[in-house]
C-alpha cells in the first residue's frame, strides 16, 4: 500500500504537557494483548477483555498529576478501588502536597496521589476534632467521653490507611525504577522525547499499570498501557485507550501516512528487555488494509541508574492488517527482520472523522522467545 492519495490535512495544535486523553467509549474491547501461562505454557492471548473498562474514575472524585487534572471524564477507571498514581520523564517524578493528610498547608510531600487521599483527609479532621475537645479545659465531661470514642474509633482507620497509602505510593516508585527509556544516559541525555513520559499506577491488588504518556508523543486522541495482573497470570499485557473513530464516521476513499512510537517487552531465557521503536503505518481506505513497520529498534538496560541503549534491529517488525465493512479497528500478522518471530498486529483508528491517529498491540512468538508491545502513531 501506498500513500498516493493523502487526506487532508489535520493541522492539530501541539497538545499541551498537561494533555491527557478523553473518552466516553468502553474501552475493553480495544486492541489488546497478553502474555501468560496457558496449560502451563506461555501464550499470546488477545481474545480475553482489556484491563481498563473506562475512561472515567469513580472511585476517585479527582486525581491531580503535574497539573494535569484526571478526573470523571479523564481518568483511567479500574474495579479496584484504591491506587496511587505518579507521573515521570527523564527530568524526574511529579511531587505531590500531601500535608492536607496531616493537617497541614505545606511541609509533606509524596512521589505519588493515592485516591485513598480523599478519604484520609475528613478522617484526619475527625481525629484533630475530638483531640481538641479533650484539650478543652472548659468541655464539660460527656463531650469528652464522646470524643475519645470518636478518637478510638478513627484513629485505627486513619493510621490503617496512611500505612496502605505509603505502600502502594513506594510500589510505585519501584514501577518507576524499572522503566529504563526513561532514564539519561551516561551524558545526561534522554532518549527520546516522544516516548520520554509515563504515569504508573500501584493498584492494591497487585496490578500494576504503566502509560505512555500521549502528551510526550504528541497524541491528541490516544495511547496505550502496560500492565502486570498477578491475579490472572498476566506477566506483560498491552492494551490501547482512546477516543475511537466510530464506524459510521470511517473513510472509504483516501490513504494515510501514520508516525509514532512503541515500547515492548522482549521474554527469554535471559529474562525481560524493554524494546523502543518508531512507527510507520501506510492506510489505504478503499482498500481497507494497512501497511505496518517499525524501525530503529533499541534495546534498553539500566546500569547503576544510567540508561544504556543498544540498536537492535533484528527486531524491526513488518506486517499488514485488514479491516471490513462496518469496521473500525483492523488485525493482521507481523515478522521480525530476521524472521525470527512471527505473530498478531491489531489496531483501531482514533479521532473521529479525521482518523487522525492509529494504536494498537501486537504479539509474537519464537523459539523460546515471545515480544509484546504497544504503538501508537498520528496522521502525518
């Protein structure tokens, strides 16, 4: 496929380093894929329900990371209740006011926001309530038998729950340590811009969930997570996220260049490798097929917190997918370069009408050997 009869142009705006994607759409039956044991065996899976149901975030009325405001509508929502949250590049991790959770203006601070936060803090004046009463010399002896109850029966809560907090917000942290792209090199420079940026997620159930930030690769409309699931056997999942573009809304005519990026893991014997490439992705509308390959493959290891980058370009991947009528999102097959493994591509086209972006997963398998990612690209 060739791109020899462009769409229009989109002249998007640059989003801001805020920018976060929205959407009203579900989200579990976007582009994903899984690696994990099947009859004891690892498989590539991407016919289970994505992690990530939602754009929207009940359990958390707000969560506020380096100023960008995930709440009801732009959040990433999961059925587990409770989390913490942090966002990082090379130039560091997000530092977020904690003292309201002791009390205070200032002078407390945490890598990460926990949506335990929001409780924590009217337990917190409860227990500064009932503390000044039983101070209060003139608190006639009833009031102070009721705040000692009130003392007795939140304090527990409170220290409960800060303790849960500090676990889940250093568990993020941890998250944050193994993600080598997005460290500096032994000069002090980052990789890459566009996939310099995550937020990780801690959820207290185990599940952990990495980002890529879409303002970082300059997405308007979406991106795509990492995730580890223990409770379902899940060692590396990839799910895509976003604004889709709605079937009724999908050109018939036209083709399209699409650039970007992808990040993946790359499972042997010798353990796991992160993986960086860029995208590029031709789609031809009349014909309903697309044209997908990466390049500049590098492999990413961290020594004593320095990244070191090693070109791997055997792992350069090629492959094509359809889609049909009354359809939006597209599956096909890819290769590495050196043949070596071979598997899934899916994707789906995001940003309405425009089809201005692209994301997806993929999955391959080899001798011993498995490489999952996720992409995402935008229309040039």
């Amino acid at each position: 496929m060739e791109d020899n009869n462009s769409l229009p142009a989109l002249n998007l705006p640059v989003p801001l380093h805020t920018h976060f994607i929205k959407s009203d759409s579900a989200q579990q039956h976007n582009p994903h894929m899984q690696l994990r044991k099947v009859d004891g065996k690892p498989a590539l899976v991407d016919t289970q329900i994505g992690l990530i149901r939602s754009l929207i975030l009940k359990p958390n009325d707000r969560l506020i990371v380096d100023g960008a405001v995930l709440s009801a509508d732009t959040a990433v929502g999961y059925l587990t209740p409770y989390s913490a949250v942090a966002k990082a590049s090379s130039a560091g991790t997000t530092i977020e006011n904690i003292s309201p959770l002791y009390g205070e203006e200032k002078g407390y601070y945490s890598v990460a926001k926990s949506s335990l936060d929001e409780e924590i803090i009217p337990i917190f004046n409860k227990l500064k309530a009932a503390r000044e009463i039983l101070e209060d010399e003139e608190a006639d002896l009833k009031a102070k038998i009721k705040a000692q109850q009130e003392i007795d029966k939140w304090e527990p809560i409170y220290t409960d729950y800060m303790a849960r907090r500090q676990n889940m917000a250093g568990q993020v942290v941890n998250i944050l340590n193994e993600i080598n792209y997005i460290k500096k090199d032994v000069n002090g420079l980052m990789f890459d811009k566009a996939v310099d940026g995550v937020y990780a997620i801690q959820f207290e159930n185990g599940v952990q969930v990495v980002i890529h930030d879409p303002a970082a690769a300059g997405w308007t409309y979406q991106t795509f997570a990492h995730y580890f699931d223990p409770n379902n056997g899940i060692s590396h999942g990839y799910q895509s996220l976003g604004d889709e573009t709605a079937v009724n809304e999908m050109p018939i005519s036209g083709t399209a260049t699409y650039k970007g990026i992808s990040t993946a893991y790359l499972v042997n014997k010798e353990g796991n490798h992160q993986l960086t490439s860029k995208v590029t992705a031709v789609a031809d509308f009349a014909k309903k097929g697309i044209r997908f390959a990466t390049s500049d493959s590098q492999i990413h290891k961290a020594q004593n917190g320095i990244r070191v980058s090693t070109p791997a370009d055997k792992y350069n991947l090629t492959g094509t997918a359809k889609w049909g009528n009354n359809e939006n999102s597209f599956k096909g097959t890819v290769n590495t370069a050196d043949n070596t493994l071979s598997g899934t591509l899916n994707g789906k086209f995001y940003g309405g009408a425009s089809v201005a972006e692209i994301g997806g997963t993929y999955g391959l398998s080899g001798k011993d050997q498995q490489l999952i990612g996720g992409y995402g690209a935008k229309r040039q």
